[in-house]
C-alpha cells in the first residue's frame, strides 16, 4: 500500500480528494469501538457555545496575557528565529519569515 499524499501543511483539496476517493473505494466502518461513548457528557467536556458563553465572563480558567508577557514573547521567538542555522547553506543562517 502507498503511503497518503500528506505534508506537513494542510491542503483542503488534497484532503476533499483523499476522502472522496477512500468512500469509493472503501467500504469504511462508521461506528465507534466497543465501550465508546456516543457522546462525552461531563463537566470537564464542553463544547464551542459554552466556551464563547464563558468568555463574556472570562472564566478563572482562561489566562490572558498582558502587554509585558506578549512582547516577552515575541522577543524569545525572535531570538530563536534568529538562530536557525540551514543544513544545506554550509551553515549560514537562514532567513526566516513569519
């Protein structure tokens, strides 16, 4: 068996393609494994309305950072951005963007 078209980026038509294909090809099993639960029904699960819910009140456990931790930050990933070294430029360093 061929390994699967995927890298390290995700590419939405590669993936729409792959399934397309899998479900012409496969027969695959659509139910859970035995003793799964069907839906997860806990305190500790929520789900995306609850959080947005939530986040009107920023619950104790949301952390938002202050100006001083984000530029910290952005200064250690700079640094370390900086740094990189690319095997195959005889170790020049690389320029990075992001």
């Amino acid at each position: 068996m061929a390994q699967p078209d995927i890298h390290y980026f995700p590419d939405l038509e590669k993936y729409k393609a792959r399934t397309k294909r899998r479900l012409e090809s496969e027969k695959i099993d659509p139910s859970l494994p035995t003793g799964f639960p069907e839906e997860l029904r806990s305190s500790l699960a929520w789900d995306g309305a609850e959080y947005a819910g939530a986040a009107q009140g920023t619950p104790d456990w949301v952390y938002r950072l202050n100006d001083g931790e984000l530029q910290e930050i952005d200064a250690a990933l700079r640094h370390f951005l900086s740094t990189l070294l690319r095997a195959d430029d005889g170790g020049r360093r690389a320029e990075v963007i992001y």
